[in-house]
C-alpha cells in the first residue's frame, strides 16, 4: 500500500472499481477469445486461465463462479475444464 492509509470508502470504491474490471475482462476474453461460430470460450484450450492468473496474479475460478451467480455469463463442464459463455 506504498505506506497510505486509505480510508473506508476509498477502500470500498477501489474494491467496486476492482470488481467491474475483473467482469471487463471477463467479457472481453469471451468476445475476443471465442472461435467463428461457437458462443464462448474454453477457458483453458483458450488460454482464458493463464491470461487472467498473468494479468491479475490471481486464480480466475473465484470471479467466474460469482460472475455465474450473478447471471452475466453462463458455465458449462466440458471435457478438460469448462466453457464460459
């Protein structure tokens, strides 16, 4: 944190700011990832997971599950992982 004291509503809209981007990226990786003719993305075969553990330094399972949750894309198991759509 570079020392700063952020205060809780800093925190808070950092953590909103946070959220949006992570779906931005989500929904980009979809539109830019997916094949001539399919609706989404492997998220493995694509490279979705590596991209987003890169990027972000994180694991991508957590924000596409609450992506799920929240109805802004759908998950469906496949064979070696899962599709997004």
């Amino acid at each position: 944190m570079c020392g700063r004291v952020l205060s809780v509503s800093t925190y808070s809209h950092q953590f909103i700011k946070n959220i949006n981007h992570h779906k931005d990226f989500v929904l980009n990786a979809i539109r830019n990832l997916r094949k001539p003719g399919y609706n989404g993305i492997h998220v493995v075969y694509s490279g979705f997971n590596k991209a987003f553990r890169d990027y972000y330094e994180e694991e991508p399972m957590a924000d596409v599950e609450k992506l799920v949750a929240d109805n802004v894309i759908v998950k469906t198991p496949v064979k070696g992982g899962c599709d997004a759509l």
